[in-house]
C-alpha cells in the first residue's frame, strides 16, 4: 500500500521547482509554468468528469460526499478544483472549532469575521493570553495551519487582533501555485509551522507528570494538567536549562486545574496554563508550542520562529 503525499509539501517543492526554472532565462519560467497549468486543469478536468459519471449514475450520495470530503487527500484535490461539496467558509468554521481547545488552553479564542469573495478569511483573535507576545504568534500559527488543512484554495488569512494596532497577514498554502498560473502574482506568504507531526508517547503522561520529547531534532517538554496537555521548548528562558526535572504543582492559593512549572536549576515559576507566562515579574515566559488531539492521536507544530 503506497503512502499518501504531503500536499502542503508536494506544493513547496513545485513552488521550488518554479523558482529554480527562471534561472533559465523568462522564457524557461513561463515554459514551466504553462506546463504545470496545462497538468493541472487536465488531471481538474478528469476529476470533474468523473464526479459527474458517478453522478449520472445515481451514486454521488451524501454518504459518497461526505466519504470524498472526509479523505484529507481527496478533499484536498477536490478543493484545489472547485469541487468540494462543502463551502470555504463551512469549512473553515469546522477547522476553527478543531483548535479551540488548544486556544482555549492558551487562554484564547479565534472569531471567524467571513470570507471575501476574492477568497480572504477574515478572522479575530481574542484573548491571546494578556499581551504575550510569544502566544499570540503562536495562537495564529495554528489557526493557520489549521485552515490551511482544511481550505488550501484560500488566497490569504487576514488576522485582527484584539491589541491597539490590528495585525494582519496572509498564508497562502498549495493554491498559490494557480494564482501565479492565472496570471496574478502569488501574496507573500507569512511565516508558518513546519506541519503538524505526530509525538508518540506524549499522550502517556499521567497528570501532573513533565516528559521530555524530541520532535524534527527539536527537543520539547510536555506537560499534563488534569487531563489536558501542554507542549513547551524544552529551555528554561531564565537560565536556559532543561525543564524536564522540573516541578509541577498546584500554584499556592489557586484555583484546581492551576499548574505552575518550576525550574529545578534557577527556581523561575511558570503557569502551564498561560502559555507559559512568567510568574516572577520578570517578563520572562516559555515558549509555547501548539498541540493538538484529534481522534486520539497527539500533533504538535513547530513555528520557524516564535519572538519572545
């Protein structure tokens, strides 16, 4: 049984491919890039043809539908034509829901504004765990990288936030590659996970218990408070020690489900809950990495950079 391509992946490397052709002069890039136009509406028209035989053969059901919308590759082509049988902004919204936990832990939450019909998710960040910087950039990335999942036909996200100044941004995923074919430049592309990869062992933490994890030679700390759980870089911002022999506790005179992580090495105090925020006045803070659970299975994303 052969393994199913990473798309975000497959897309990055054509983008790669693109790039590298203009070394060829003008001609060799738009050469190249009629090619991949030309495959692509041929391999979109095959998959229309097809919806609609099974169609005039009375066995494109909602059962069928929901099966092709519920396969991530499937659905991912599906929506890359125009043939999805969900709208942009269904599912968006569906995306959006399956972060909430993880916003919620982070003491956030994300309001889908609407979808322009240039194809621009409008959306609002709320809370972002009181002016940390380092949350807020985290929250949005897995907001992202959610939507990017679940819609990769969107032309941009455009992020307001609830600080001073609205901030805004766009990420475009596989799909920028057919708005460079049509004619019009890609948007710049925000800075965005690495994908979100499966950390085994994670889920196995008992409550109140700290595990070291090493996820793309990146090494984290994971943390369970109650039955949620919490996924750090594994570096104390203090002193820059390690924090898997640290101590996790209930914080003196709070509430149950508070959580405070202790560096064994200097002392410096951490609330889980808070995306890590500094307890010592200092301004210091973990940096928070997104976690997610679907269906069981633990997922962790890894931001190219996270500014404190």
């Amino acid at each position: 049984m052969t393994s199913e391509p990473d798309l975000q992946a497959t897309g990055e490397r054509i983008e790669v491919l693109l790039e590298a052709a203009s070394t060829g002069g003008r001609v060799a890039r738009e050469r190249a890039e009629e090619l991949v136009r030309l495959v692509v509406d041929l391999y979109g028209a095959g998959v229309e043809r097809l919806l609609e035989i099974v169609d005039e053969c009375g066995r494109l059901d909602d059962v069928l539908l929901d099966r092709l919308a519920g396969d991530a590759l499937v659905a991912g082509i599906l929506a890359v034509h125009g043939l999805h049988p969900d709208a942009v902004e269904t599912r968006v919204a569906r995306a959006l829901d399956g972060v909430r936990p993880y916003l919620g832990s982070h003491g956030g939450d994300v309001e889908l504004l609407g979808v322009t019909g240039e194809g621009v998710v409008r959306l609002r960040m709320l809370g972002s765990c009181d002016g940390c910087p380092s949350s807020s950039v985290t929250l949005t990335f897995a907001v992202e990288a959610a939507i990017q999942a679940a819609a990769p036909e969107v032309n941009g996200i455009e992020v307001e936030e609830a600080a001073p100044a609205p901030r805004t941004g766009s990420v475009i995923p596989v799909t920028a590659l057919r708005s460079r074919l049509e004619g019009g430049a890609a948007p710049a592309r925000a800075a965005a996970p690495s994908g979100w990869t499966t950390v085994d062992g994670l889920d196995g933490l008992a409550p109140g218990q700290l595990g070291t994890f090493s996820v793309d030679g990146t090494a984290l700390v994971g943390a369970r408070v109650g039955s949620d759980l919490f996924a750090y870089l594994d570096r104390c911002p203090v002193c820059g020690g390690g924090l898997a022999d640290g101590v996790l506790a209930r914080r003196l005179g709070g509430r149950p489900g508070d959580a405070v992580l202790t560096c064994r090495t200097c002392s410096a105090h951490f609330d889980v809950r808070q995306a890590g925020r500094g307890l010592d006045g200092t301004g210091d803070h973990l940096d928070p990495v997104p976690l997610l659970v679907t269906d069981g299975v633990v997922t962790v994303a890894l931001p190219g950079a996270v500014s404190a």
